[in-house]
C-alpha cells in the first residue's frame, strides 16, 4: 500500500539479487576465464563422436591381432583435434556469416558472444589443425600414405562443413559427412593404422558410430530447427520442422542397433556385441524428450544425452568384440 500512496514503482523498492534474477535473461552472458572460453567453443558435449570410432576402431584391431598402442593414442588425438577445428570453424563461420542470432537456442557461441575474436579463434583452429597434422604425420610414417590421403580429406572436410563458399551444413548436407568421417573413416582408419587391415567388423562399427553420431547432429538441428531456416539452412528441420527430425533422430538410433544385430548375424562379430542394446531405452527416452521439449536448455542437456549414448553404446560394442 504504501508503494501506491507514493506513486512508486513497486519493482524499485524489491530485493537487488531479486530485480537482477528477473533481468539476468536479458543480460548477455558473462565471460567465463581465458581458459574456460576455448573449452566451451570447443563443445565438450560433442566430443565423444571423435572418440567413439577410435575407440571401436582399436577394439577391432585388438579382435585382429594389431592392437598397438602409440597408433591408436595417436589417431585418438587426431580425431579430437579435427573435433576441435571443426568446432572452432563453426563458431566463427557462423558469427563471421551472421547466422548465429540473439534468438538461438543453443548454447552461447564464443565469437558472437565477443569472448574470442574472429583472429583469436581462427589462431585456434590453426593451433588444432597443427596438432592433428603432426599425429596425422606419425600416422603416415606408421601406416604409409593412405593415411596422408585421408588425412588431408579429413581436415578439408572440417572447412567445408561450415566455412567456404558452399558450407555442408548450408546445404544440410551434415549427415553423409558426418556417416563417412566420424563412422567410417574414424573406425576403419584407427583400425588400418594397428593393424594394417581393416576387418568387417570395423565397417559394421564404422556405420553404428556414424549412426549414433548423427542422431548427436539431428539433436542439434532439430533444436535449432527455427533460427537454421531463418539464416537460410536447409537442415531436414529446418525445411520441414521438428517434427520431421524427431523421425529422423528415431530412424538414426534404430539403424545403430540393427546394424549391431546385423553385425552378429554377418558373424563379422560374437554374440557378446549385442550386449550393447541395452541402451535401446535411453535412445527411446532421448527421441521422447527431445519431441516433447521445445525449450534451449532442455534441449542442450538432450543434446549431451545423445553424446552420452554414442560413448556407451561404443564401449559396450567394443568390449563385446574383445570378449
């Protein structure tokens, strides 16, 4: 009563801390520490669709008789590394493009967010190109040439996926990329660099990786599914809404587990593989959370989830192939 006598604004006689929590979402984001900003522009959440296919990869080559192991903590710095760099592109390509807006959903972009300049971040991706480069260098004088081949493809890929005249992420062209370098390459690559051979079983495990990886990349999209057909993305989402990559997320995490049913039907692997279904549920649950939420940070922590699942479900096929 007393704020209406005097014709005040009852908001200015409320609690500071409560004024500021009903402002803080329309404050941009607080810088975090030098340090903390070049882990998140590297998307941590994402990173397990590098490590997966080593993972797998070496599992097969164990299974084959070449496990080694400067080889393989070579090629799992290599993937890491691209990881990076593609993340590193991503964020300042889509700053530098003006796709990245105020209305995203996602998690805060470092360029955009002016924590790391243009020049900084592009000094980053060198920096990780640079230490892909020289485990890809130990690759090559391992495993010969071909290694150099993929290799070179591997960082072109990481520009044209986000950077360049026609960005494959533009083009919604992310899924084959994502299928032939983070499920087949990755796998059948770590494989070749052991054990100089690539065994069935790692272009099965190259497909379950690139699969499960992909729902990861759906996840993403299906979120940014409004702001993408806005910058003029043409993601499946993005050109026909959420609905459209809820399907496709269920349809990517069902060809995972078939393929690992059909793994062990080809006997390219044992029957212990299977024991890698059971995250069937977690995938039901993540397709089920992901149709019914619409808001950002339910969708980011999904979008860890759909990372989360692609780890475990790799550890378990790797363990069931050494069994």
């Amino acid at each position: 009563m007393a704020d209406a006598r005097l014709g005040g604004d009852p908001d200015s006689l409320r609690p500071r801390r409560a004024r500021e929590r009903t402002s803080a979402p329309n404050r941009p984001p607080l810088a975090p520490g030098p340090v903390a900003r070049w882990v998140a522009a590297a998307r941590p959440k994402t990173l397990p669709a590098a490590a997966a296919p080593v993972v797998v990869g070496t599992a097969c080559a164990a299974a084959a008789g070449g496990f080694r192991a400067g080889p393989a903590l070579a090629a799992l710095i290599g993937a890491l590394a691209l990881q990076v760099a593609a993340n590193y592109i991503n964020d300042v390509a889509d700053y530098e493009q003006g796709t990245d807006t105020a209305g995203r959903l996602g998690p805060t972009r470092a360029t955009a967010a002016g924590w790391l300049t243009p020049r900084q971040m592009w000094a980053g991706v060198a920096a990780t190109i640079g230490v892909a480069a020289l485990a890809g260098l130990y690759l090559t004088w391992v495993a010969g040439w071909p290694v150099l081949a993929v290799g070179a493809a591997s960082m072109l890929a990481a520009f044209a996926y986000s950077a360049g005249p026609f960005p494959l992420t533009k083009l919604g062209m992310g899924e084959p990329f994502v299928m032939v370098f983070f499920g087949f390459v990755a796998t059948c690559g770590t494989a070749w660099v052991q054990a100089l051979v690539v065994p069935a079983a790692a272009w099965w495990g190259g497909f379950v990786c690139g699969a499960l990886s992909i729902a990861i990349l759906v996840v993403n999209n299906t979120r940014d599914h409004a702001t993408d057909r806005a910058a003029g993305r043409r993601t499946l989402p993005a050109r026909l809404g959420k609905r459209a990559g809820v399907i496709e997320l269920a349809a990517f995490l069902v060809l995972a587990h078939a393929a690992t049913i059909g793994a062990v039907l080809s006997r390219a692997v044992g029957a212990w593989v299977l024991g890698a279904l059971v995250t069937a549920p977690l995938g039901v649950l993540l397709v089920r959370r992901v149709a019914t939420c619409d808001d950002g940070p339910t969708l980011n922590r999904e979008l860890a989830r759909a990372g989360q699942l692609l780890l475990l479900h790799s550890l378990l096929w790797s363990v069931g192939v050494l069994a």
